[in-house]
C-alpha cells in the first residue's frame, strides 16, 4: 500500500491512519488489561459503585480521530464493559451481586453486544 501511495504521491497515507490507529486501539487494550486487575483486586460492593455510575455515562472521554473525524469514540460505559468483559466468572459475578436488579440486567444486555 505504502509503494502505491508514493507512487501516486498521496500526502496523506493510509498507512500512517492504520498504524495510528493500531497504536491507539494496543495502547486502549493495555489500559483496560491493567484496570481488569484493578477493579479485580476491589471489593466487590465498591467495584459495583463505580460500575453502576460509569455505565450510565455515554459521553466521549476520548476519541481515535483521522481526518479530524472520531473514528472510536471511547465513553465510561464502553471502558467499563471492556473491563468487565475481561474479568474472569467469579470475580464477575461478585461484582454483579452487588449491583441493583434492573441495572444488572441492562449491564448483561451490554455485555452480549458485539
């Protein structure tokens, strides 16, 4: 791709989007790889807490953006579902029995969604 674009001599390079956004989506993954062992180190009733108030919340915190357009949107619901996703059963599970029924269904719709 890189031979192509030189040869069309295209400035912007697609090839420098796809690598930006490899690193931001590695660097995003490290991070939720490290909250996965914070949050499974909590008590579960707190972990709950903040799991609860960060679901509710869609706005963007951060944004992958090429061309000046979001491209990623990362808000505190979908860094709290990567967590959770990430967690093993048990820990998981201890978490969610402190969560209110209602809201522990919607954060089980949440988490099936690909």
């Amino acid at each position: 791709i890189r031979k192509e674009e030189q040869l069309n001599g295209e400035e912007a390079s697609i090839t420098n989007d796809i690598s930006k956004s490899m690193q931001f989506i590695t660097e995003y993954n490290n991070k939720i790889d490290d909250l996965v062992k914070v949050y499974g180190k909590m008590n579960p009733d707190k972990a709950a807490k903040i799991v609860e108030k960060m679901m509710t919340n869609n706005n963007t915190v951060t944004a992958l953006e090429i061309d000046s357009e979001p491209v990623f949107e990362i808000s505190d619901a979908s860094i709290i579902i990567d967590v959770l996703s990430r967690m093993g059963n048990k820990t998981l599970s201890s978490i969610m029995n402190y969560i209110s029924t209602d809201k522990a269904s919607t954060l089980t719709q949440m988490l099936v969604r690909p």
